[in-house]
C-alpha cells in the first residue's frame, strides 16, 4: 500500500493540488481550452483535434473528469465531453486565493 503525505497538508492546498495537477500538461490544456470554444458538448471525436494517440487522449480526457473540470456522459457508443461551469468557477477561485497567498505586497510587480 502506497502512503501519500499530502494528508499532512492544509486541505485547501490539496484541494487546490488536485486541479493544478489536472492543469500540468498541454494536452488537458488543449482539451480545456477546445472545450471552451466549442462552446457546446463535445459528440464528435476530440483525438481528431490533437496530435495524439486515441488512448493518450482518454487518458487525458479521464484526468480531467478525475479532477471534475470536465464532464463525460454516455450517448450510445460516444461520449459527450463538456466542461463543467461550476468547477470551472471554482478552478478561478482556487488560483486567485492561491496567487493573493504567495502575492506578499510588494513581492512582485506583476503588470
């Protein structure tokens, strides 16, 4: 059995641990970001959209509905992909109290 020591930590960092996670590769960022100009559920074929394997891509895919950014319903023999507002909203929230957090004043200049 494998221990994790991220129960040592302050939920809300790993809370926030697992969406960032769901953040850390291009591909989950090209689908995140297909999704959002598509504007509507996904029915068609997302590995036509990337340069990769149709099973790279489920896993990807399977990623992202683990972290709740996306969501996968059963329609027949496909899978409808769409992104999920709420957590979306709530991906938002997470990364701006995260930023103000490690944003001390007068640390950075971001402009």
């Amino acid at each position: 059995m494998a221990y994790s020591k991220t129960g040592l930590f302050d939920p809300k960092l790993s809370s926030a641990s697992v969406l960032f996670k769901a953040l850390a590769h291009p591909a989950r960022l090209a689908i995140l970001q297909y999704l959002a100009e598509t504007k509507v559920c996904m029915t068609g074929d997302i590995c036509d959209e990337l340069p990769l394997s149709r099973t790279t891509v489920n896993q990807h895919l399977k990623e992202l509905k683990d972290a709740g950014l996306i969501q996968g319903t059963v329609d027949g023999v496909k899978v409808n992909y769409c992104l999920d507002p709420m957590k979306i909203c709530e991906l938002e929230r997470v990364f701006r109290q995260f930023y103000d957090l490690i944003n001390v004043p007068g640390t950075f200049n971001c402009k």
